[in-house]
C-alpha cells in the first residue's frame, strides 16, 4: 500500500510567496452524491494522467512536464471554477496521447495548487470531484478538450449491513498492511480509523493500492459502490498476502544471517582449539614467516615490529580480509635485505679495466669511481656517493650505471623517472589500503636482494612538478640526502630503511629543470659530447661488434672501413652521442645481412659508393666556416640539445632611419643581444672610426640563417657586434676565426657555458682560432689536449678588443 495522499492535507508553501503553512479541505463522496449532476460541465479540458488514476474525494500533487498539459493547468487555474477532466492512458509509454488512447471513464476536477519546484518544474494539487464519461473529443490544440457526461454517483447504500460489514473488513485489513509495511507510517493507521464516510474510504484506499494503473482503471469503472468495495477488499487481500509471504522471508534471510554468526563463533573455538592441537591451516603461514625471519640481520627495532604483526596475524581470522593485507606486509617485511651488502671488488687495477672495456672515454666519471674505491678499500666503509650525469642523449649516462656496478662487484637497479607523478612510487602506499605496496626503492631492494646495489635514477630531469598527487622530487630530497637517507621513511614499511650504502647515479639531459635542492644534493657530472675520433673509436670497439652479434654474422662477413664510419658520423648523424650512429650501423648491416640470407653475392669490404647507396643521399651537411674573407658576415659558436653547432651572423645596411630588424627565429634573449650590440657600436663610433651620421642614416637587418630553427641564448652576443663592425667600417673578417661570448653595455666581455661542445662543432667546420672571454680560460685549460690540437686561442675583456684579432 503506498501514502501518496495523507502528505497533502496540509503542506508548506515554501516554493511560492506565501510563507504560511496552507490546508487543503478534503471533500468526501457525501459531496459529490450531493453534486447535482447538471453541475458537471458539458465540454472539459482533459489531462492525460499516465501513472496513476484520481478517485473522487482524494488529493493527489500531479507534476506536470507535457508542454500542452503546462498551458492547460496554466489556463484552468487561472479560470473561474478551476475544473478540469482528468482520464488515465490506456498505454503509459505514449508521450503525446490523442483522444482514443484515454480511457472512457475519468474524474471531474479541481486545482488547489500549483507549486513551482526548485529545479523550475510545475506540481498541480488537484482534487477529485465526481466521476466522468468521455463523449467525443473536441480539440487537441493548445491542448485537448472534450465533450463530458457525468458517470452518476451509486445507488444509496448506507443501510446496507452487508455493505458496512464489507467496510469494516476493509479498514482492518488496511489497517494490517499498514502494519506489516515497511515504508508507511503508522500515522496512516490511524487515519482511516478516522474515516467515518464508507464511499470515501474506499476510494482512499483504492487510490493508494500498490497495484497496476489498468487495475486502478477497473475500480473506478465499477458503478456500484458495494461491488467495488468487494474488488476492493480482494486487491488488499493480496496485497495482505505478499506482505506475509516477503515478511517470512526476510524472517529467514535473518534467521540465515544469524546462523553465520554462530558459526562464526564456532569458527573462531574451533581455531583456537586448532591452535592448541597444532592443526591451523594458517600456521604454515606463520612457520613460513618465522623460518624466514630466523636469519634476518635486522635491528631490535624492527625485530620488535616483526614480532608485533606476527602475534596480529596469529590473532585473525585466514577468510578475512584483513589477513591477506597483514600477511602481504609480513612477507615484504621478511624479504627486505635488512643489513644484507654484496661483497665489493676493491681491485683497482681490475674496476679501471672494466670501465675501459665498456666505454670509451668519460675519464672524470672513471677517475670519481676509482677514487671513491680507493677510499673504501683504505677506510673499510664510507657512504656511497650520489653522482649525477648531465650530457646529451646517446652519450652513455644509463649503460655507465651498469658499467660501475660490474666495475666494483656489486647488484645493478635501474628506475626510470620520466613522467614520474605520483609520490607514492617513491614513498609508497598505506599499508591499510587494499593493495598497497611499499615504494619503487623498497621493491627494487627486494628484488636484488642487496642493501648496497649501484643504483640508476634515470632521467632525472623528467619528474612531473607538485600535482595532486604529491611532489616526487620533493620526496627524493630524502632518498638522494647522505644526511637523511640512512633513516629513510617508506609509507607502507612504517620502519626507517637504511639506504646509505646504496651508491645512486641519478642521470639527466638538462640541470635546468631538476629541483634547486635536489640538484644541490647531487655531485654533478658534465658528460659532453664525442669528438669525431671518439665516435670512431666507439663505433669499431662497441657498436659493430654489438650489431654484427645481434644480426648473426661475423667480422668476416662485413668490414666496415674507418673512412665509411667517418662518412657515416660526418654526413648521416649529427649529435653529441652515439644513438643514431648506431642506428646507421644497424641499417648497413641489415642490408648486407639480406644478400647473406638470399644467397647473393655482395662486397664483403663496404666502400663509400655502397654506403650511399644503403643510406641514401647524406642527410646533414657538415658544419662549415665562411669560404672566403667577408663583410658583415662572422661565424658565431652555439649550444644545443644535440650538442654545439656553428653559427652564422649576417648583417647588412641600407638607406633609412637608424632602425634596426632582427630575423632568423631568435629569442628574446638574443635579440637584447643584438640590441646591445647596436648601441654600443653607436655610442662608440668615433673609436671604431665610424661618422655618427652613417650610423644614424643607416637601417641595419640582422640575421641569422636556418630560420625554422629557433635560436636564444646571450652568447651570439659578441658574433653580432663583430658582424655589424665590419658592415660598418668596411673591413673584412677572417674565414677561420669564430668567437661566443656575452656582452654588456659598458663593452666587457662575459663567460658563457657549453665551451666543450663549441670547440667540437669549430673543429668540425675547420675553425683554426677561437674568440673567447678570458674568464673562458679557465674551461679550455681542463679540455684534454686532444680536444683543442690545432686550435688557436684569444682571451679578451674588452669588445673593442675583437677589432685587432678579426679583421
């Protein structure tokens, strides 16, 4: 039985200007037998009710969502009498019904209220008058109308004992579902104790029946009050019925309910005498464990929280959840190398042998490892240090991580850092949490089973900053601090980890974008690029005899000449590493592998022509000088990525106004450059004998070549007044002769980075003198000597300085 009525004798205005709690008069079917039936009006507006049927004498709140059904409650409302007809749809899922899809029979009646719900929707209060009949319709637009007859009310039944012994039936059976109902309250009950008149109980009760609407239909078509109040007592009869079949149920769903927590208890006596017998399937857990533990070198502390868990674990139930979770900690817990260190080779001569084996060059990262084995083979223990490696891609950074562990003996991990956001890989999860896990650190440990392993943080510089998930390079501060690390706090371990002993190699692109007090707690590497003959002492030691394995032949299948390495390095790879050289090698090898593998003939001594014809045509044009002596044109050293690279300045002048244009792609540091530049040689023109009235009637447009590729940086700086000193005076400037540096206002000459990439891209274009600040000396004195033979070099402070050495 459901209460969609008993709400709406009396209910708050509050969505309307009224504040005052309003009451709605019930009318009784006393009234509307008293309705005479000429009062009933020919012609009606008719709403279509689809879920429901209104009774005479009863209030129901109809929320009204049809544009037209809108306009007719709009309309009636506003009207005189308020009466509309009000018939339910033969068919519920018809949207926009017509006249034939209502049923014949329907009720007169009144609107009481319309309320304007908060999300904006209308709710008509309406009331039940006296019943109708459907004559014929009229209109469909706005909305529909229809001729009416009345459906008189019942014969008179008051005296009737049958009838009223029917009525009383009905209120106690109604009275029982109210009971039994779990979601009618028992205000209800005493209601319709209170209902004194027989037509409208029954139309009550009939209205609120929880039945199908077609059922609802049926009653209303019923013309004699005491046949209907039959069919009613019947429907409640049912009704009556599945509430005592469902009440039997959900009786045995908790007798069910209840019979688990029993055997629930009987579980947890059984379990204990299990434990006293020595019978508990879950003890094998727990002896596991315990073997496990036996042997652990850990603190007191952690032998404390071992054994704390463990006496929990012991206390559990195994089919809980809980138990899982404290087992998957107890397992890390157990499995963690606590004090546990690989035996290190302090064989210096050998560690120095094996770094030389697996990579060419890097003698400042060799010397810092064999210095750091030196001190621990005198002091016996020293905390490991945390280096970072800084250099292009493909120049070796994560291979030398291996390399080093091999060199001193000891366990190699590898944890990529790139995209890295969320703190929890660093500092784990909550062990309470379904799933969790201790962080990337501990699990790595675990896995190598060694306290002491080499350690490679790779990529460094492509952790995610502070997303909602924590800061990650917050929480390395502590994993990469000597200071802290030896007392490292995980998450889900809730025990301090003692990762001093743990030698890290943090590796890195660019220091820009590392955290300041990260960076800070790291000893910073420079690894720079590979000079030509380097690259070429790489390709024959490492890369060939790597490829030739990979692809299954021998040396004596393919030789690969130093000239075709030198073409390969020079016409078809421009970086600071070895990536795509060995990409290079790799495709050459390819291609011969196939005239192996077909049977073919093929020259086994690759030439230069054959190399063309595997490659193509060469993909990069060497970094060249100038040709010949030139006017307003200097060859600049930059910086980048891949390495440093040779940089032409152009300038020229034309009639104009002193203005000055800058193109070629530059950033908005290198265009303050070349202002700078531009100012200075106008405030000194006298020095640089130049007549004040060439530079102010002359427009000068720099510009510097390959303009899709953007360019910044301060260290064109000198290049560009170099460039504009020669279009301005005259005089040419020499083919062979780069510079970088910075400039200031006052004419000084600034250091600027990068120097060792520079020389490398100046000894690929054949520079033979270099242009530099003199607080650039002290870079060029620690260049090994095969970097700078055949270079000559010039140290100024001055700009003015440049006139004597470039021209």
């Amino acid at each position: 039985m459901k209460n969609n009525d008993l709400d709406f004798y009396s209910f708050d205005t509050e969505y309307n200007d009224e504040k005052e709690q309003e009451v709605i008069p019930l009318l009784t079917l006393d009234d509307e037998e008293n309705t005479p039936l000429e009062q009933v009006p020919e012609q009606l507006s008719i709403l279509p009710l689809r879920n429901t049927v209104l009774f005479p004498g009863v209030v129901i709140p109809i929320t009204v969502g049809r544009d037209k059904s809108i306009k007719l409650i709009k309309d009636a409302f506003d009207s005189k009498d308020r009466h509309i007809g009000v018939v339910a749809q033969k068919d519920v899922n018809i949207e926009n019904p017509s006249f034939n899809d209502l049923n014949r029979i329907g009720t007169v009646a009144k609107i009481l209220k319309i309320l304007t719900m908060p999300d904006g929707s209308q709710t008509a209060i309406i009331q039940g008058r006296t019943r109708l009949m459907l004559k014929k319709g009229l209109n469909e637009d706005p909305y529909m109308t229809a001729e009416v007859l009345p459906f008189g009310p019942a014969k008179e039944t008051s005296g009737d004992k049958d009838f009223l012994a029917t009525i009383s039936m009905i209120k106690d059976m109604a009275i029982q579902v109210i009971e039994k109902a779990p979601n009618v309250p028992n205000e209800t009950a005493f209601a319709i104790k209170n209902i004194d008149s027989p037509p409208f109980i029954i139309n009550f009760i009939a209205s609120n029946l929880d039945v199908e609407v077609s059922k609802k239909q049926e009653l209303l078509e019923i013309m004699e009050l005491s046949e209907r109040a039959t069919a009613v007592m019947e429907l409640l009869n049912k009704e009556l019925q599945a509430l005592e079949v469902k009440n039997q149920i959900q009786s045995k769903v908790k007798t069910d309910l209840d019979k688990q927590q029993r055997e629930f208890i009987l579980n947890q006596q059984l379990k204990t005498i299990q434990e006293e017998l020595g019978e508990l399937p879950s003890l094998q857990d727990v002896d596991e464990l315990r073997e496990k533990a036996r042997n652990k070198k850990w603190s007191r502390e952690v032998k404390d929280v071992f054994e704390k868990e463990m006496r929990k674990l012991q206390r559990m139930n195994a089919a809980a959840v809980e138990y899982s979770i404290q087992k998957n900690y107890l397992d890390v817990l157990v499995e963690l190398p606590w004090n546990e260190y690989t035996a290190e080779d302090f064989e210096l001569s050998d560690a120095q042998r094996i770094l030389d084996e697996d990579h060419y060059g890097l003698e400042k990262v060799k010397d810092r490892i064999i210095e750091y084995l030196a001190v621990l083979k005198l002091k016996g223990d020293m905390k490991s240090p945390i280096l970072c490696l800084v250099g292009p891609p493909g120049v070796g950074k994560t291979s030398l991580g291996k390399s080093i562990a091999r060199a001193i003996g000891r366990k190699y991990v590898r944890m990529s850092l790139g995209g890295l956001r969320d703190e929890a890989e660093i500092r784990g999860h909550r062990k309470t949490y379904i799933g969790a896990m201790p962080g990337r650190i501990i699990q790595s440990l675990r896995k190598v089973n060694a306290s002491n392993p080499v350690f490679v943080l790779d990529e460094v510089d492509k952790i995610s900053g502070a997303t909602l998930n924590g800061d990650p390079s917050a929480a390395l501060l502590e994993v990469l601090d000597p200071e802290q690390n030896n007392t490292f706090h995980d998450n889900f371990l809730e025990v301090e980890y003692d990762l001093s002993r743990i030698m890290f190699v943090a590796t890195a692109n660019s220091l820009n974008s590392i955290h300041p007090a990260l960076r800070d707690r790291m000893e910073i590497i420079d690894i720079s690029g590979y000079l030509l003959e380097e690259k070429v002492e790489i390709a024959r030691r490492h890369l060939i005899p790597k490829q030739l394995r990979e692809h299954g032949i021998t040396k004596s299948d393919l030789t690969l000449s130093k000239a075709v390495i030198e073409k390969i390095i020079q016409d078809y790879t421009r970086e600071s590493g070895v990536r795509l050289l060995d990409k290079q090698i790799a495709t050459v090898i390819r291609n011969r592998v196939k005239f192996i593998a077909m049977g073919d003939k093929y020259n086994k001594r690759l030439t230069l022509t054959d190399l063309q014809e595997i490659l193509g045509k060469p993909r990069f044009q060497r970094d060249k000088s100038l040709d010949k002596n030139a006017f307003g044109v200097f060859t600049g050293l930059s910086w980048t990525h891949v390495g440093g690279e040779s940089l032409v300045v152009e300038s020229s002048l034309s009639t104009g106004k002193g203005d000055l244009t800058m193109t070629g792609n530059l950033g908005d540091v290198m265009k303050e450059s070349a202002t700078l530049a531009h100012k200075y040689l106008k405030a000194h023109a006298a020095e640089l004998n130049i007549e004040d009235k060439a530079i102010d009637l002359k427009s000068v447009h720099i510009h510097v070549p390959e303009g899709a590729t953007p360019k910044d940086g301060p260290s064109a700086g000198i290049a560009m007044f170099t460039a504009l000193a020669s279009a301005f005076t005259g005089k040419p400037v020499k083919k062979d002769v780069a510079m970088t540096g910075e400039i200031t206002l006052r004419g000084q000459v600034l250091p600027v980075g990068g120097i060792k990439e520079k020389i490398l891209a100046a000894k690929r274009a054949n520079i033979k003198e270099i242009i530099l600040s003199e607080a650039n000396r002290k870079d060029i004195e620690e260049i090994p000597e095969s970097y700078i033979d055949g270079l000559k070099f010039h140290y100024i402070k001055k700009m003015i300085e440049i006139l004597d050495l470039a021209f």
